[in-house]
C-alpha cells in the first residue's frame, strides 16, 4: 500500500538526449540512490506544468514530480518494497 505525501525533496537529475532522468534524492536527511524510472508522464496543476517520474531504489517505489513554474520538487508518494 502506497503512502500519499507532499514532501519538498532535493533531487539530482541528469539530461540524456534532452530528458531528465532523476538519478538520487534526499528525504529527511537520507540519501536514495535511483536505480530506475518505471513511468514518466506530465499532469496540469492550475497554470503550471508538472512532470511525474515513478522510481525505484530497488527496494521501494517513490512518485517524485516537478513543477515547471515554481522549480520545485515533491516527493507524492512511497510504495515500500519488500526486500
């Protein structure tokens, strides 16, 4: 079961051909390195634009997004593993 948030997140990114690829992340201290981006995908929240990444570390799931308008990245929801 999937947990909903709306945490500020700093994330590292690198461009490959032009798309962004989230490559880690911190939350509430911790580092998480990504291992995958499994889904991409752009949703509208009033004039602003923001952009989905579904990721895993391995272990857990996390839907990371940005907004195009404010620069700003969340993590909206985390998915524990298993492992």
């Amino acid at each position: 079961m999937s947990t909903a948030l709306r945490e500020p997140v700093q994330v590292g990114v690198v461009f490959e051909r032009g798309v962004a690829r989230p490559v880690w992340f911190t939350r509430q201290g911790r580092r998480y390195e990504v291992c995958g981006v499994t889904m991409r995908w752009t949703t509208r929240e009033g004039r602003a634009t923001l952009l989905h990444f579904a990721l895993t570390d391995r272990t857990n799931t996390f839907e990371l997004a940005f907004n195009q308008e404010t620069l700003a990245w969340h993590l909206l929801a985390v998915e524990p593993g298993t492992a």
